[in-house]
C-alpha cells in the first residue's frame, strides 16, 4: 500500500515512459502483430495503459485493489501477497505460453514446409502423368487414324459407306473417324439400353472425332439430324463415369440432370441448328442410355486401334 499511495516523482515518471516505449519497439520489432503487455485489445472495455502517466497508471491500480478487497479476493492484512502470487503466476505462464506458441510456431512452418514439398512433386508427377497421358491419347489416335485411311474394304451399299460418300460431298470428314449405326444395331450389340420416344428402326446413331481426345454422338434419321440429339464427349468423361462405378452413361435429353447410373456429359446443338436448317421431326430426342463397358469397347476398337 505504501507503494501506491507514495507520490509520484519525474524520475518515476521517465523511467515509466521509457519502460513503455521499449517494450512497444520491441513488440514491434518482433512481429507487427503481436499485442504487447501495454496495449489493450479495442474490443475489450479495459484503459489502453500506454495513453496513461505513470501517476495515473497507479491511481487506476489503487482503485482496483481496493475494489477487489471489498469483495474480499485481497486482504491488506498480508500486504496483497495474494495479488504479487498471482502477478508471479502470470509472468511465470507467459514465458512458458510464449515457449509453448513459439515451439508450435516452429511445428507449424515446418508441417508447412513439408506440404509445399510434397504438393511441388505431386504437381510434377502430375503434369508429367498429363503430358504421357495426352501423347498417348495423340499418338493411339493418330495410328488409327492413318489405318482408317488405308481404305478397308466396305460394302459400298452398306449404311457406313453411304454415310462416308455423304460426309466426303459435304467436305466434312472428321479427322479421325466417323462410324454411324442404327439404333436396332446398337440394341442388338448390347450397346444402346434405350433411348426414350424414338423408333430404333429408323432412327440412327453416330460417332466421330476430329480432334484428339474429342468426341462427338449425335442421332439422326435418314441424312436429318434429330434435333437436341447431339452431345459432345472426352475419354476423360468415360473414364470419370467407370471410376464412379457407373455402368450406364446418359445423352441427350435431360441427361445433364444426372439421374442415378448415369453419367451426364456437355450438351451441344445439333449439326443442322448450327448451320441454321430447321428441321422439323417431331418431339425433340428424349435420354440417349448406353451400355459404358460395350460403348467404351466400340470407341477403342474404331479410335484406338494401333498401326499394325
């Protein structure tokens, strides 16, 4: 108490002044955001201490105290010992809290260190895996390619060599192939499951590429394409949906609604309403459901073959 209540002296007051700008540089020296023991959070309701004079500082403690002893947490009786043990405590923790946060800091950026590690390799393995990924894809394709253009022998009345005659007047013969099919055939083959409010007897399907890894169905029937009944696809979907443990994929349609074993891919306007024909057959193509195993076994044996 005597402390306290002892007037305060300009030599008091300097060294207050200095103590408290020390610690706030090096605070500030040590990390721009760490508080400090002389400043208070502005959320709190408590007196920032660094605006106060050392007279005013224990003017404020003296109040406390007393405040604290009326609620009998202090006692004059041994000298506020109760508050100095407390004051000990809390130096005593702070140091082994600032150990304990530095020491967790430390565990921290080096977890840190090891991930930015371990994220840097497995990008790399990752883009080396792409780029392997997409030759193969260029060059599987383009060996097919050049071994569709040795000109296999084909019945010239069948439905793909007139298919081929028309693509060829047209000058619109993909790169890589183009294979049309009636939907009858599909069903036969165990490839189409269904396909909702067409006549698989005159209706046709058909698939092409022109690009790598670029992959295009459409329906149609005669030379007229069915209209909503385009949808374009990648190898990259096919293996997605077998990954997901689909066993049916969808097209057309509401397709991109992604029923239960489906698996919905981007939809496209057909080839006539891109050129700007209307065509008018009817109600537009309900959900196109095929087989992925069988589909995927037709795409591999017309887009993947390799030069022998």
């Amino acid at each position: 108490m005597s402390i306290m209540v002892k007037p305060c002296t300009p030599d008091d007051e300097a060294r207050w002044s200095t103590l408290v700008h020390e610690e706030l540089a090096a605070a500030a020296d040590e990390h721009s955001r760490r508080r400090s023991a002389y400043t208070i959070d502005g959320s709190t309701s408590l007196v920032d201490i660094t605006s106060l004079n050392y007279a005013s500082l224990k003017a404020i403690a003296l109040e406390n105290i007393l405040e604290l002893e009326r609620h009998q947490r202090l006692t004059r009786k041994n000298h506020y010992q109760d508050l100095l043990n407390e004051i000990a405590v809390d130096i005593r923790n702070k140091h082994r809290r600032r150990v304990q946060r530095q020491q967790e800091l430390e565990n921290v950026r080096n977890t840190l260190s090891h991930l930015e590690e371990k994220q840097r390799y497995l990008q790399d393995r990752l883009d080396a895996y792409n780029n392997t990924y997409e030759q193969s894809l260029t060059t599987l394709q383009s060996k097919s390619a050049r071994r569709n253009g040795l000109k296999k022998l084909t019945n010239p009345f069948s439905k793909q060599a007139t298919h081929l005659r028309s693509l060829k007047s047209r000058g619109e013969e993909p790169r890589f192939g183009s294979y049309k099919y009636s939907g009858q055939q599909l069903l036969q083959r165990g490839i189409l499951l269904s396909w909702e409010g067409r006549n698989l007897k005159d209706d046709d399907i058909t698939v092409s590429s022109n690009h790598i890894n670029d992959y295009d169905i459409e329906g149609s029937r005669g030379q007229m394409n069915i209209p909503g009944a385009a949808a374009k696809f990648t190898w990259d979907d096919l293996l997605e949906a077998e990954y997901e443990g689909r066993e049916v994929i969808e097209f057309f349609g509401d397709a991109a609604g992604g029923g239960q074993g489906s698996h919905d891919f981007s939809m496209r306007k057909s080839m006539d309403v891109r050129r700007g024909k209307s065509v008018d057959m009817g109600p537009r193509a309900g959900v196109l459901r095929l087989d992925r195993k069988a589909f995927v076994e037709l795409l591999s044996k017309k887009f993947w073959r390799e030069a022998s």
